[in-house]
C-alpha cells in the first residue's frame, strides 16, 4: 500500500513537472503590478505569482509632511493576479478600525493624536473604503482647523465633533446619510453650508453654534432642538421636505431672507414643535423659531432663482 501510494505521488510530480515544461514555465507565471499615484508616472512591473507588496517599491512620499502615503492594500497583501495599485495620503496620527460592509472590507476612523491643524481622511484604506467616523473621534480637539472628509464617508457618530472650538472649515461629503446629535456643535465652521440630499433627518445640536451664514436644507425632512442654533445665519434655502421643526431648532439666529421651494400652502404645513425647557426664554425675539421666521422675508418657489448658484429675488 505504502509502494503504491508513493508510485502515485511521483507521477504526480512527473505530471506537473512535464505541464510546466510544455506550458514553457506556467509554474514561475509572472503576472503584473500597476502602481498609481497622482502626480508621478504610472509604473508597471512583472513580478512572479506570490509576490509580497512589501518586498517592492514603496509610493513616493507626499510633500505635504504631515501626510502618510501608502499603498491602499493590506501590508501583508499578496499579489496572485493581474492587480492595479493606488497611493493614498492621509494624516499622521490617524488610526482606523476594520469591518466588513456587504461582504466587502470598510474602516472607521477610531481616533486621533495628530498635532497637526489640518486632518486629511482619506476615501481608500488598506484595500478598503472609509465609511464612518467613530463617536467622540475629535471632541474638544482645540488643535484642529480644518478637516477633509472623503466621499466614501456615509455616517459620523454623535459628538464626532463636538467642542472643536477652532475648527472652521470642512466639507460635508454627498455619501453622507446622517448628521447625528452633537456632531458639529459648538464648532466654528463657517459656511455656507448645504445639507448633503441624502440626509433626512438633522440631529440635536447639530450645528449649535456654528458660525455660517448661509443654509441649505435640501432634502432635510426634520431638524432637532437647537440643529442650527446660534448668532451668524442670515439666509435660508428651506426645501419644502423640512415639515418639522422645533421651536428652538434655529435659536437665537438672525435669520433675514428664507427661499422656499414651495407654495404659501405648502409653508402653512410646516409643523413648529412646542418644547418645555428651562433656562431660555423660548418666546424672545431670537428664541422661537416660528416668530423668528416671521421676521424673516420669504420668497417662494415662483418668487425667487438661483442666478450664478446664489438664491436670488425675482423682481
């Protein structure tokens, strides 16, 4: 049995052996490796079947020094096929958390000790897009500035934000789907602002505080207590989605003109919601928000025109 089982094995190895030789080297096939990165050529290279990335060249660093570049692939990735490889950029002091989305890798950022004022996230990886910000990531960071947030990005926990008291400018991603309690607030981010049309719903302070002037609900169907309170905001552009507000969602603001997109009937269904609270008087000049927008001028949808993307009066 033994002498069998070996005669087996060795025209195994024999068979192999011949296969390799017709197929003129099939069992050392090579295979290639794009490398891309902005701003440099593209390189590509032939390497055998089970090569390490690790054990080639690694992406050009970026200028901006407080950039990490990497290739967007697992530091352990193993190249079995045909394969393009993509640098990507991101912010020293970053760190991220993997998971799964639809059977695909994805990552969190989990947190930040960075010093530097200007955060880069970046839309890839390790092999996988960034879809969300962990809660409380960057709460009462005073060192931050400004923060680049990548298209992949779909959610961001509450408090996310939250305190970053010198952080006045960033740019709300169009995969955005949620804008959670907290996770703007008590910020300096200026504007304008324009809620991403994949958001429904705009949490709990929000953007308490913050210091634009210029709003844009888009497809926003409800806004928390507090959402866009504060002492900058002049000008509304109030989709006729957003139906329910709260009587203190957009507390203390100055607001002067609001653009409607739709009709006096369609305003008149707009749901201003009572809340008790104590310590502000919600019946002060800037403190209801329904008395507050009756102050307000407002256009509707056959009054008004964007004229070069700024919302204009039709005279």
């Amino acid at each position: 049995m033994k002498l069998y089982k070996k005669i087996i094995a060795l025209s195994l190895a024999i068979i192999t052996l011949l296969t390799c030789a017709l197929t003129m080297g099939a069992c050392t096939q090579k295979v290639s490796v794009t490398f891309v990165q902005e701003g440099y050529e593209n390189r590509v290279v032939s390497v055998k079947k089970g090569t390490s990335l690790k054990s080639l060249s690694k992406p050009k660093e970026a200028t901006d020094k407080s950039l990490i570049t990497e290739w967007n692939a697992k530091e352990n990735f193993v190249i079995e096929e045909d394969v393009i490889i993509t640098a990507i950029s991101y912010t020293e002091g970053l760190s991220f958390e993997e998971g799964t989305h639809l059977g695909k890798t994805s990552y969190t950022v989990v947190g930040y000790k960075g010093s530097h004022d200007k955060v880069v996230i970046p839309e890839f990886y390790r092999g996988g897009s960034v879809r969300s910000i962990k809660t409380q990531v960057f709460q009462r960071n005073l060192i931050i500035k400004e923060v680049v947030l990548p298209e992949s990005l779909v959610s961001m926990g509450v408090y996310a934000f939250y305190g970053a008291k010198n952080l006045t400018k960033i740019n709300i991603p169009s995969s955005l789907t949620n804008l959670q309690s907290h996770v703007f607030g008590d910020t300096s981010i200026q504007g304008p602002l324009s809620i991403p049309e994949g958001v429904e719903e705009v949490g709990l302070r929000a953007f308490w505080a913050a210091d634009f002037t210029f709003l844009n609900t888009n497809n926003v169907k409800k806004a928390g207590q507090f959402a866009f309170g504060g002492q900058h905001l002049k000008t509304i552009v109030w989709d006729v989605n957003l139906t329910t507000v709260y009587d203190n969602t957009f507390y203390m603001q100055p607001v002067e003109e609001i653009f409607y997109t739709g009709d006096e009937s369609d305003w008149a269904e707009v749901e201003f919601l009572e809340v008790d609270y104590e310590g502000t008087n919600a019946n002060s000049k800037y403190g209801a928000t329904e008395k507050l927008l009756q102050e307000a001028t407002i256009y509707f949808y056959l009054d008004w025109e964007y004229v070069d993307g700024v919302p204009t009066p039709i005279n």
